[in-house]
C-alpha cells in the first residue's frame, strides 16, 4: 500500500462529510416540522422494511450498539411510533413495529429523505454510487 493512503486525510473528510450530512438531515427535518431525529428516522426506516424484528437484528441492520437502539426505541415506544410484542413461545425474546401512527410518520417524512439523499448525490453518477459504495464495503469489511 503506498504511504499517501496511510497519511491522506481521507478518513478525516469521510468523518467531515458524515457530520454535514447528519447536520444537514437534522436541520430539515426540524424545519418542516417532522419531530424525528435522524437516528429516529434510521430506525423508523428499518422498521418499515423489515415490519417485525428484535432489538438485535435493528441494531445489525443499523450498526448501532443495543444501548443506543434501546434509548431511541424507547423514545419512540413514548411517541407512540413502535410498540413491542413479546415472542409467544418465548416471553424473553421481543419484537419491534411501527404503529399505524409510526406507518404514517414513515409515510410523512420518506418524500422528505428522498429529496435530501437527491441533494447530496447531485451531479454524481450511477457509476460513481456503485464505486463509493465499493470503496466504503471494502474499508468497513477491512476493520476488525
């Protein structure tokens, strides 16, 4: 590996960008009134797709620690966006959903999203998504 890898600030400008964009996303969502965090919106977005799933699996389709998943879970359960169901068969293991009214924040906010991720990836290409995403599995794969 060339030495100009190991020195470029590259990490410090994905870390910049990481933070812009969380800032970004926070600043509109709090502009049209959405009362939902990014991480919320994570989580939200998660939950939709996935319909049913335990604090574990959100936590590996987030990559959040437990800790965090459980604090914003918890903080959503008090909105009234989630609610819990405890497995039938077994009482210790619980599952996650959206409420119809976490059904309709999704619905609300999503146009919302899909606008800012347009913003960001302006006057990029297919080409370039499908690399920086090449680029980004192979770093966070190469971490232990």
């Amino acid at each position: 590996m060339p030495d100009t890898y190991v020195t470029n600030p590259s990490f410090f400008k994905l870390d910049a960008t990481l933070k812009k964009i969380r800032n970004y996303w926070q600043q509109t969502f709090d502009a049209h009134h959405k009362d939902i965090t990014v991480d919320q919106w994570l989580l939200l977005e998660n939950l939709y797709k996935h319909k049913k799933i335990t604090h574990n699996e959100l936590a590996k389709f987030t990559s959040k620690d437990i800790t965090t998943v459980s604090r914003i879970i918890e903080l959503m359960v008090k909105k009234g966006l989630v609610q819990r169901e405890s497995d039938t068969s077994d009482r210790r293991k619980v599952f996650l959903q959206l409420t119809p009214p976490g059904i309709e924040k999704y619905k609300d906010v999503r146009p919302l999203v899909l606008e800012m991720r347009k913003t960001g990836w302006k006057d990029l290409t297919e080409k370039d998504f499908v690399e920086l995403t090449r680029i980004l599995d192979v770093i966070y794969h190469n971490i232990p």
